[in-house]
C-alpha cells in the first residue's frame, strides 16, 4: 500500500513538472494581422484628393473621388 501511495506520489510529481515545463514555454506570439492588405492609393483625376483604389471612381481619364468629379472632368 505504501509503495503504491509512493507510486502516485512520482505520478503526481511528474505530472506537476511536465505541466510546469508546459507553462514555461513562451506563448506563440500571434500572427500579425494582415487583415487590410496595403492598398494601392489613386489621387483624384480632378481635385487630387487621395483615396484607397477600392474607393476611386473608375473613369476613362483616370481615377475620381467621387463620380461627381468623374463626371465634371469626363463630361460624361
Ligand atoms: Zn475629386
């Protein structure tokens, strides 16, 4: 009875030193988050404003801020 009392002992040692080497290990330090990749700045074809391509207004003479600005410099 002793021995296995002793037994459970080593067991509840080692468990308890495997877990304190698991906590030791420096977390993994999360990825950057790359959830907005760069994008590509366009200026506006008309007053020169700056502006995330996704948001420029696509024209024949080039990008706008908005299409009022397409429309007064394309005509169109
Ligand atoms: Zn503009």
């Amino acid at each position: 009875m002793k021995a296995l009392v002793l037994l459970l002992v080593v067991l509840f040692g080692v468990w308890l030193w495997r877990r304190g080497r698991t906590l030791q290990t420096p977390p993994v330090p999360p990825a950057p988050q790359v959830s907005a990749p760069a994008q590509p700045m366009v200026s506006c074809t008309r007053c020169g404003v700056h502006l995330p391509q996704s948001l420029a207004v696509r024209g024949r003479q080039g990008d706008y801020c908005c299409e009022a600005h397409r429309r007064e410099a394309e005509g169109g």
